[in-house]
C-alpha cells in the first residue's frame, strides 16, 4: 500500500474473553504512546520523510494482559514523479519514435495536439511516433496519488533541404580554363552547414563546410559542361542538386581570308571568315596584329 499522505485513519479488530479495554502505539516498535480506551478506529500520523513506514499497535484485556505487537505497513511518497521524453524535443530530420519513462511506476497521460494532458487523456504504453511538427505534452501520476506537473516537449519535423544556387564568377558562360570560381548561395531555418559538387550528378566530392565560394575544375575535353552542387542543412537533410553550365573550349578559332593571298590583276575585296564566333583583329602594314588592332567587320 502507498500514500501521498502522513494522516491515516487506522481500524482495528480485537477480541479477549476478559473484553478489551484499552491500547497504545508506536512507530518504531520502542516508544509507544499513552495507553488509550479501545475503539475500532484511530487516526495516526506517520513519521515525516517518505519511505516505508510500520505501524505498532497492542491491546490490553478486561484483567491487565497487553497483548503481542501487531504491525502494519504502508509507504509514504509525497514526492511526484519524474518523467523524460527521449528523444527530447528539438528539430529533426527525419520521422521520431518518442518514449516517455518515469523515474517510478506510474501511469503517464500525455496529448500530441497541444491541449493540456489529464487523467482523461491517452495512457502511454508503446513510443509515439511523431512524423510532422508536434506540440507534445505529458505528466505521470504514481501509485500514492502524487501528478508532476505538465511537461511540454517541441519537436520541428523538417525533411526538406535547403534552398540554394550555384552561378560561375563573373556571369561568364563560355571559358578556356579549366578552373573556374562557383559562386554559391543556401538557405534554410536550420542552417546550413554542407556542400559538395560533382561533374557528372553521379560521382559527388567529400561533404565539406558551407561556404559562398569554391575554386572548381572542368572535366574532360572542349564542350558544354554542367557543375552540380548539393547543400546539407543542421538536420542532415540535402538539397536536390543545383547546377550550372559552362562552355569549355580550348581551342582556337581557324580563321580563312578569300580570296588567298596571291598575285592579282586588279584590287581585291578579301573577307576575313572564322570556323566559329570570334572576332577577328587585323593589320595591312605588315605588323602582327593584337586585341589593339582593327577588328574586321567587312572586307
């Protein structure tokens, strides 16, 4: 038996052929109180400070006889118990399995819907998964009667990765180096905390710290390339992939002059024609021509 409470009422049945007159108490066996009439009830008080108590009692008959010690036992708690929430709450990345245990056999009544537990409520038996955000609120209540106060637990389900970008340096779209500088930009409530790229979106590099910037280098020959990047946010969760295309091309452009050089018997229009978009620098004065020099627009 349990008790949130030191006040009992105590009952007693006694029977002697000499009739039972009176009897006494104790709380440890040795100090007994002041020989009192007999009655079926008694009120008593246990001794302060939870744990489990005896109580003494003996009766005295109608010609003197004190009768042995009977005992009873009861446990006095007054102190409520404890109860953890495991997982505590927080923001996660994936789907919870929260239990709840008390720190002493008790019946835990919890609600998922942010109203204020009571004995009414759902009985804790099994873990309660929580797959979306959840306002989780819970108490126990234990065998001598003691309720600790609501608990409340949070928990932010974010399955979602960040929201990002990936531009090359300078807005430029076709390039003859291999290394170029991505500029990178993520977002998202819980952080961000992760990058990696690929050339490919099949082969990823080494996870690595967030960072606005990143020197990277094209695979492969001349042609369009794509550099794809993915972001991790504080939870675990990333990002689809971003991406980016470049042209690289490494070869230079042929340029053919019609008519060709040669001997000729009156003046000539020469067109100066590339075998791709380029501009094209000149000179007639026998000098090299640079970036400095005429750029042809017609012959």
């Amino acid at each position: 038996m349990r008790t949130n409470n030191p006040a009992l009422t105590l009952a007693f049945h006694a029977t002697d052929t000499a009739g039972v007159l009176q009897m006494q108490f104790s709380s440890d066996g040795t100090n007994w109180s002041a020989p009192e009439d007999y009655a079926a009830a008694r009120s008593w008080t246990l001794l302060t400070g939870d744990g489990l108590k005896t109580i003494y009692v003996k009766f005295k008959d109608g010609v003197g006889n004190w009768s042995n010690v009977y005992t009873t036992t009861i446990t006095l708690d007054t102190t409520a118990p404890i109860t953890t929430a495991s997982p505590a709450g927080g923001t996660y990345g994936s789907s919870q399995n929260v239990t709840l245990s008390a720190n002493e056999q008790a019946t835990i009544y919890y609600t998922t819907d942010g109203t204020t537990p009571a004995e009414s409520s759902a009985v804790y038996s099994a873990a309660i998964p929580i797959a979306a955000t959840t306002t989780l609120k819970y108490f126990a209540k234990d065998l001598a009667g003691n309720s600790e106060v609501v608990k409340t637990q949070s928990y932010t389900i974010d399955k979602v990765g960040p929201s990002g970008s990936i531009a090359i340096s300078g807005g430029i779209t076709r390039t003859n180096n291999t290394g170029i500088t991505l500029n990178l930009s993520a977002t998202d409530a819980e952080g961000v905390t992760e990058m990696k790229f690929s050339n490919d979106g099949v082969s990823w590099s080494t996870p690595e710290n967030y960072a606005t910037l990143r020197a990277w280098t094209l695979a492969g020959g001349d042609g369009l390339k794509t550099v794809y990047v993915k972001f991790k946010d504080g939870v675990g969760n990333w990002s689809n992939p971003y991406t980016v295309t470049i042209t690289l091309d490494t070869t230079a452009p042929v340029t053919t002059a019609s008519p060709a050089a040669g001997t000729y018997g009156s003046t000539q229009n020469v067109t100066l024609s590339a075998n791709e978009q380029a501009t094209i620098y000149y000179t007639t004065d026998g000098s090299n021509p640079t970036e400095t020099s005429t750029a042809y627009i017609a012959p």
